[in-house]
C-alpha cells in the first residue's frame, strides 16, 4: 500500500468544477458564435426568399395564357 499512496501524492488531483467550468465556457463561446452567424446570416436569408417570391408572383401574374 506503500507504494500506491506514494503514487497518488505524484498524480495531479482534479478540482472538482473545473469540467463545469470548461463546459461552461465552451458553451457561452457557441451560444455567442451561433448568435453572431445568425445576426449576419439571417438577413441574407430574408433576401433571398424575397427575390425568390417577387419571381414567383411575377410568374403568376404574367398575362400569358
């Protein structure tokens, strides 16, 4: 038993909330680059369905039978 107390004492000990620490921050650090995507994203989106529809009921509304 000795030599197994000996080992633990050469081990580094884990605190323990340093994983909710890490989970923590890798979770603010997607919640704020998923934030930031869909701020920018988002309004391209919009854009696109908008051309999308304005062709659509150009299309619909063309006097041709």
């Amino acid at each position: 038993m000795g030599s197994q107390s000996k080992k633990s004492r050469l081990l580094p000990r884990r605190r323990r909330g340093q994983a909710m620490v890490e989970y923590s921050m890798v979770v603010y650090a997607l919640a704020l680059a998923g934030g930031v995507a869909i701020i920018t994203v988002l309004p391209m989106l919009m854009r696109a369905l908008n051309i999308y529809l304005n062709g659509l009921y150009y299309m619909i509304n063309l006097a041709t039978p």
